[in-house]
C-alpha cells in the first residue's frame, strides 16, 4: 500500500494501463519517471529500436527514413515542460462525463531531450503549401466497437500540429525523460514533446510523420479531443489544443485536521499554455479574500510551477481551501465549470474541506490517494 513516504501510481484502467500520479504526494519540481502518469488508448507497443524507422512523407521535397542512432546523432535540446491530460479532473463534473475518471495526477513535469521536429522537416523540406504535420504512433487498435463513435476499423493514434506550431522551439520529438531512455510506457523509443499543449499532442512510440496541406480530421480530432467554439455565434467544433490556466493544492488534503494557532504549508502546482504562470492566490476561508501565494522555483517556459502560501488558522471550525491561476495572458482560472469543453479542459477551482481543531489529537497518517 502507499504511503506518504513511498507513494505508488494509482490504477484507472488495467487494459489498457492508464495510472495517475497520486498528487498529495507532489515534492519536487520533477516527477520521477516512475511515478508519471500514464495514458494509453491502446496497449503499448513493444517496439525494438533496431528495427524501429522513423519515415517522413505528404508534402515534402524529400521523403526520408531515420533509425534511433541517426536520430540522436542530431544536436539535441533538453527543455522541461508539463504535460496535463486533457481529461485530467474529469472526476469533478457534475454532472458525471463519460471517459476515465481522472482526479488531480493526471499531469507531470519533466526534462525531455531529443532533436528538434523543425530540423527533421528540414531535412525532408515541407512544400509552401504546407498547412499542418500529422504525427503517428505505433499503437493502433479500434475503438467504441459497435457504437456510433466507433473508429472505421483499426487506428493508429495520429494527431496534426499547425505548421507554426510543429517548427516552434517548444515541440521536440524526444528520446529521452528524465536524462534516462524513454520507457516503453512513456513512448520508447521516440515521442513528441508538445510545450503549452494537452497530451493528446504528444503523440508516443511515432513511426511516421506526414506533412499535409488540408487541416487533417482524423479520428482523434473530429471524434475526440475537442470541444466548441462560439466565436462565430453558432458553435463549431475544433480540436484541443493550449492548456488552460490551473492551479491544483496538492496539501493539506481533503478532510485534513489542522491545529489552531500552528502556522500551516499550503502547497501545489499551478500551469498553463503558451503563456507563463505570473500569480497564485489562496483564499482560506477564513473572510480575509484572495491573497498572494508565493511562487517557488525559477519560470522556466512551459515548466510548471510550484507554490505555497503559509497559514495560521486561528479559529476552530471548517475551512474551504482554494487557489486560483493566473497567466502572462492575464487569463483566470474560472470558479466554475463551463458547458462547452465536452469532459474536457476541467480546469475550474477544486475546494479543499480542512478542519481546524482546539489542540493535537493522534490520527492515522493524513494521506490520500
């Protein structure tokens, strides 16, 4: 069993494996590898890398074909970056959406090292009519078998990236987590690093990329991963993309009881897109409003950040703990949930109930899962 000492992922789904960080236990800036979530549609692929190619076609000047060895004889870039699942708090809808019932550990922060993807498609030379890059994976299966939402047959899991986005400097392909070979589970040998954007972009175990010159509608972005538009008057569906502004508390959790008149550590992770984390407000119910957290650690673009605000309950009672965002793009992490995201993008305020009692009382090890 975990314990706050040795916490262990928690299984969401056995087949295919999908395992959640247990977020009370966030310490570090970094995730350990072994403690990253995971999210697979399919069974991952048992790939070996000395048969493993990587081939790039569609709209280039010339197709070509790349091993691992090739790949990572490239000069390499090193970037830590946040990845949030795109369903990542879907417990919390009410009411209750259909997926995996991610809690708060959907998501992770780690260092990734690879080539960037805009030197692969130089190589290859992406035509003027370029419009977007397809990625890929090794892992295929069908999906929602005899439901109207069901795949046409076997799919890979393939996603496309806007042009501008797939030559950015925040999109890699990566080979490397953590300054240790990927694992199989988290895309070995070769996976996409998408900086500011939700999972679904950072597509695993890639074997080809495509450049196309129409938006691609592929099954993972016009039957899933999506949400409406209104800015047109009538909604319109489009495809996820940026993460959205959040902070989570990873402690005190849930039901915590702390002792009146002892200061207490508030702590968690705030993120966001393509802009920076630049506040973290706490309210404590305690009638005093919002007030400054503290941001911890050094703004690295596309890093999360860590954060805590001290606090000294002076009165017994029930207290509603909550934390708010805000971004470079003065975008605020709302109070409510909105109609529009599916059972996706839950990045609205999630309370924290603590209680604050007289004096120390012996209590079983506060920790959760």
């Amino acid at each position: 069993m975990p314990t706050p000492e040795q916490p262990s992922l928690i299984v969401r789904q056995k087949s295919p494996q999908n395992t959640e960080f247990p977020f009370a236990s966030l310490s570090d800036w970094l995730i350990p590898t072994e403690l990253f979530f995971v999210r697979n549609h399919f069974p991952s692929p048992d790939l070996d890398a000395r048969d493993w190619r990587l081939r790039v076609g569609g709209a280039v000047e010339r197709p070509i074909e790349l091993d691992l060895d090739s790949i990572k004889a490239m000069p390499s870039t090193t970037f830590t970056a946040v990845v949030e699942c795109a369903g990542n708090g879907r417990v919390y809808y009410v009411p209750p959406k259909e997926g995996l019932q991610w809690q708060n550990g959907a998501v992770g922060n780690a260092a990734w090292t690879g080539v960037l993807l805009r030197e692969i498609l130089e190589m290859a030379g992406v035509k003027r009519t370029a419009s977007e890059v397809l990625l890929a994976g090794a892992d295929s299966g069908v999906v929602d078998t005899n439901k109207k939402t069901a795949s046409p047959g076997p799919i890979a899991f393939a996603r496309s990236l806007p042009l501008e986005k797939a030559i950015a400097d925040s999109t890699i392909l990566a080979y490397s987590m953590n300054e240790e070979p990927l694992t199989r589970d988290h895309g070995y040998p070769l996976r996409a690093v998408v900086g500011g954007w939700f999972g679904m972009a950072w597509v695993k175990w890639i074997t080809h990329i495509t450049v196309v010159e129409q938006p691609f509608l592929g099954y993972w972005q016009a039957r899933d991963y999506f949400r409406w538009e209104r800015s047109l008057g009538e909604p319109r569906l489009v495809p996820l993309a940026e993460m959205e502004v959040k902070a989570q508390i990873a402690r005190p959790v849930q039901g915590a009881r702390l002792i009146a008149g002892q200061p207490y550590r508030i702590f968690g992770a705030a993120w966001s897109g393509e802009a920076a984390i630049r506040q973290v407000q706490v309210c404590t119910g305690d009638g005093r409003g919002w007030r400054e957290g503290r941001l911890l650690e050094t703004e690295r673009p596309f890093a999360w950040r860590l954060w805590e605000y001290m606090w000294t309950p002076e009165e017994v009672g029930r207290y509603i703990l909550r934390c708010r965002a805000i971004d470079g793009a003065g975008c605020v992490q709302p109070d409510l949930q909105r109609s529009d995201c599916e059972s996706y993008a839950a990045n609205w305020i999630v309370p924290v109930e603590v209680t604050v009692v007289p004096e120390p009382q012996t209590y079983e090890e506060e920790f959760v899962i």
